[in-house]
C-alpha cells in the first residue's frame, strides 16, 4: 500500500537525520549512515583503532565489517524476537559486563540476542518521550560509551563535540 511505504520513508528520513547527528560527535573511523536491504534497517558503525582478526572461514564480507572492534547503532522495524520497531545497538566483540553498563533513558534495555546483547529503545517509548530526539540521542549516547568504555576506547580522544575536531572551537 502506498501510504505505508511512505510512512516507512518518512520514519526512516527522520531516523536517518538523528543518527547522521549522532555520527557528527565522533571523530573516528565511521560508516555512512546506510540501509540494509535485507533487515530494512538503517545503521551507523563506529570503528576502534583496535583491530581484531577474524578467521579466514568467516569469509570477505565479515572479516571486513567486524576487522576493527565496533559499537553499531540503528533503528529496525522488529523481527521474530522484537516484534516492533525499536533503536538498538551492539558492540563486537562484546566486552565482559557490558550489561551492567546503565542505559538512557529508563525505559531501554539490554536484550540477549544471538551470541551477544542488544541495547533496546523501543521506538513507541522514544515517540512518549517529551523532547523524543534528546531521548534517541541520550540511548545512543549511553549504548556506545557502554560498549567502548568496557572495549577501552578512548572516549575524549574520538569526540569532537557539534562535529567540529579542532580543540581550539566547540565543546572541547
């Protein structure tokens, strides 16, 4: 139907500008925001200088996606296990007790799922919120200092705060 592909779209537009925000404040190695077509997801990556060596079996595309350590952000409409449309992220390799690590705001979660966890923020939850952006970037935000913290990134060194690295302007 129409209408549901545009509203599809138009929820995507919406995702895509907060995390393309989110991408801004971070200094490193990072994706572009990008669509999976095979999940309909939509996702940035923000890589480590750390590299991490996958096995020859794990084949071209995985030794290339996960060759670095990563924390993984994005917003999918739901499967078989989260049967509706939620923001997520996930570090890899997942570190020891990264689900003890708080998340923001009070109504997201660390979820088990595969060989690791999912940070979960519920997109009706963020939709409630009063200021829903701020909401989205606070779980964002609070996923990956969770991940790189426990990875051991140097969180200070990759910020570059309102997307501006010269430490002479800006938020440093």
């Amino acid at each position: 139907m129409p209408e549901h592909a545009n509203r599809y779209w138009r929820i995507l537009s919406q995702v895509n500008l907060v995390l393309e925000e989110f991408a801004s404040s971070f200094s490193g190695k990072t994706s572009p925001v990008h669509h999976f077509w095979h999940t309909f997801d939509i996702a940035v990556t923000r890589f480590s200088p750390h590299p991490i060596d996958q096995p020859r079996q794990a084949g071209a595309l995985v030794r290339e996606a996960y060759s670095r350590e990563v924390v993984s952000f994005g917003f999918w409409f739901g499967d078989d296990d989260v049967p509706e449309p939620c923001f997520y992220a996930y570090a890899a390799p997942e570190p020891e007790g990264l689900t003890q690590e708080p998340l923001s705001p009070v109504e997201a979660e660390w979820r088990p799922s595969g060989h690791g966890h999912l940070a979960l923020l519920r997109y009706a939850d963020a939709r409630e919120h009063p200021d829903p952006r701020a909401a989205v970037l606070g779980f964002l935000e609070s996923a990956y200092r969770a991940g790189a913290g426990r990875l051991g990134w140097d969180i200070d060194a990759l910020a570059c705060p309102g997307g501006v690295t010269d430490p002479h302007l800006g938020g440093h």
